[in-house]
C-alpha cells in the first residue's frame, strides 16, 4: 500500500495506473475509521481496479472550532486498518497542501439548492459548502472513475450528488449502506466520545427510526413522529435536535404517505456528542 501526501506525488502514481487502463475509486474519509469505512473499502475493490481513500479533517466544512480541534486522529490505527483492508493508496495531505493559503478563505460557493439549508444544514450553517469544496479539490487530484460514501451521511451525500450534476462531473457516486454495531447504533467516528452511558442512551436513536420503519403503514405521518419523538426525548441525556420523516431527494418533509423515496432522519446530543443517524423506509 502506498502512502502519499502531496497532490503531486499521488497524481504521478495514478498516471501510471491510469495509463495501463486501471479504473479508479476514491473513498473520501476523514479517518478515525471503523468497520462502515472499510466497507466502502471493500465495495471499491469490486467496483474499480486502484483504491484510492484520503484521510483529510477538513477544517472548512466545520462550524465550530472545538468541533475540529477534538475530532479523533488515530494515523497509525487507519493505516493498519487501510492495508489489513487491501486498499491501494493512501492520501493523507497536510491542511496547507489542500488550501495553500489557509486560515484566508478560498472563493468557493456552489449552488445546493434548498435542500442545504434543512436538517444539517440548519443546525451547521456554511457546513455543506465545506464538503462540497474539500469533495471537488479530491476530485480533481485524483480524477477517480467511482467515488463511494456512507449512506449515515445522506444529506451530504445528496448535496454531493447535487454538485456532480451541476459541474457536469465525471465520476459515478455510490452509496453504501449503514453499517451498525451488534445493538444498531450507527457506526460514526464520533461515537469514541460516547462514555458507556452514553452509548446505551444513544440506542433510541435507531429504535425510534426502526419504529417509523416498522409502523410507516398502520400509522400516520404525525401519529408515526409523536411516538418517535417521545422515545427520544423520554431517554435521559439526550437532547433531540430534529426527527424527520423526509422525501429522500428533497429533504422536505412528507406530509402525507408517499410509495417511494421516503428516508427518516435524526439527530441529537447524546451527552456531550452529536450523533446523526437515518434509515430508508422504502
């Protein structure tokens, strides 16, 4: 497994490759990995012939600066993880290789549509600018033929589908699944900040979307949400940001059934962590 940390240097590699008529995926990350990334990793490798993952804590898509400051770095146990997975090639850049004359703010702004502002984007404002902007800069170094992220995600994956169609990008998105620990909650990064309290509190979180699966065709929309809703806020320490029954291309949400498309969405702090978590309906 090779690891660069120059655009150059990774750029020369993959010409190389690219030249004998490899095909190329890119898995985004921000490291501190577990088992959801690395089943990216293991989806990549069916899906293109070089493994590209980049680990990169992205300081512009963070809205609060002790947010990034205590965001898990563990290098040595990524790239164990990373070369035990098969992957390829390894990009870690430093935060003046990506944007050369940071703190000073790039000029960077692309048109989400409405669907930035809800959710996420609400509660992180400027957020998706960030990743879409770190996302574009990945893509033209690496110039990948595939790129796969979690579906845990969703919203930023919609606003990275979204930024593909509007620069006409050449690169096929995939979505991979949400991977889960034995008792469902989410796999995040963030969840090494959970103290074992916390970890047995932030269950609801999957209960509660579970029970908007389970019970989306006996029950109303407002019926399905009131009893989500008070699962949540009857768990002690966890502070519900929103919980949503949502169209899953608009992020607007549903006031009557609708046959298709149809995501749930949550987020809350759990302790002093804030978790996301979503599931498909149908």
């Amino acid at each position: 497994m090779e690891v660069t940390q120059t655009r150059a240097a990774l750029q020369e590699s993959l010409a190389k490759l690219k030249k004998a008529g490899s095909t190329v995926a890119l898995v985004p990350t921000m490291g501190a990995l577990h088992d959801g990334h690395i089943s990216l990793i293991n989806e990549a490798k069916k899906e293109a012939d070089i493994v590209v993952c980049s680990i990169f804590v992205n300081p512009t898509q963070f809205t609060d600066p002790k947010d990034l400051e205590k965001y898990p770095r563990p290098l040595e146990h990524d790239i164990n993880m990373l070369k035990k997975a098969g992957c390829d090639v390894v990009f870690m850049p430093s935060v003046k290789e990506m944007y050369p004359d940071f703190p000073k703010p790039e000029d960077w702004y692309i048109d989400l549509g409405e669907a930035e502002f809800l959710l996420e984007g609400e509660f992180r404002k400027g957020h998706y600018q960030g990743v879409t902007q770190i996302v574009y800069k990945l893509f033209k170094v690496v110039e990948p033929d595939i790129a796969l992220f979690g579906q845990k995600d969703f919203q930023q994956v919609l606003m990275i589908k979204t930024m593909v169609q509007k620069l006409d990008l050449p690169v096929k998105i995939i979505t991979c699944p949400i991977i889960r620990e034995k008792e469902g909650l989410a796999m995040s990064s963030r969840n090494v900040h959970l103290s074992e309290k916390d970890r047995k509190n932030a269950l609801v979180l999957s209960r509660s979307l579970q029970y908007i699966k389970d019970n989306y065709n006996t029950l109303d929309i407002n019926a399905l949400l009131e009893q989500a809703k008070q699962m949540i806020i009857a768990t002690e320490h966890v502070e519900l940001d929103y919980l949503t029954i949502a169209n899953g291309e608009t992020l607007h949400p549903l006031k009557q059934k609708a046959l298709k498309n149809v995501v749930a969405l949550v987020a809350a702090k759990v302790g002093e962590t804030r978790l996301i978590d979503n599931m498909i309906i149908n």
